[in-house]
C-alpha cells in the first residue's frame, strides 16, 4: 500500500519537469514538448505537479485550453480521490 504513495510522486515530479523543460526550450526556439504529451501528464496524475509548474515557469498562462483545462482535471482527481478515501477503497 505504501507503493501507491509512490506513483502520484513521480508522475507529479514528471509534469513539473516537462513544463519547466518545455519553457526553457520555447525561449530557446528548440524542440518542444507537444501539448497533447503535457494533458497525458496531468490526466495520468500530473496535474498538481503541472499546475506548479505552469505557476513557477509562467508556462502556457495564456492559453485557456491549459489554464481552465489543468484545474479541471486536477477537481476531478481531487474530487474522484476524496470519493474513494470515503469508500474505503
């Protein structure tokens, strides 16, 4: 059980990464992470983590498909997480 802590870790430390990853290469004018790539991210369990990192780099703060988008998905886990603690799953 103490694994399942483990997983939320990474993939959040992962999105955080990506978003800070694909701000230094947007100001580069190198290869980008796809936007596609950073969702998968969040909608795996990256949300936290991507949001930080939105905040922290000042990355994709301009498109509302990421600043409405991210805080949807991470209500959603929050909301779908909060439902099973309550369960006892």
């Amino acid at each position: 059980m103490k694994y399942l802590a483990v997983y939320p870790i990474c993939i959040n430390l992962l999105a955080f990464s990506a978003c800070g990853i694909d701000k230094y290469k947007a100001k580069r004018g190198l290869w980008r992470i796809k936007e596609r790539t950073l969702f998968a991210l969040a909608i795996f369990g990256g949300s936290l983590g991507l949001l930080l990192g939105m905040k922290l780099f000042r990355h994709k703060t301009k498109h509302k498909s990421f600043t409405v988008g991210v805080p949807m998905i991470l209500a959603c886990q929050a909301a779908a997480a909060l439902y099973l603690m309550t369960k006892g799953i």
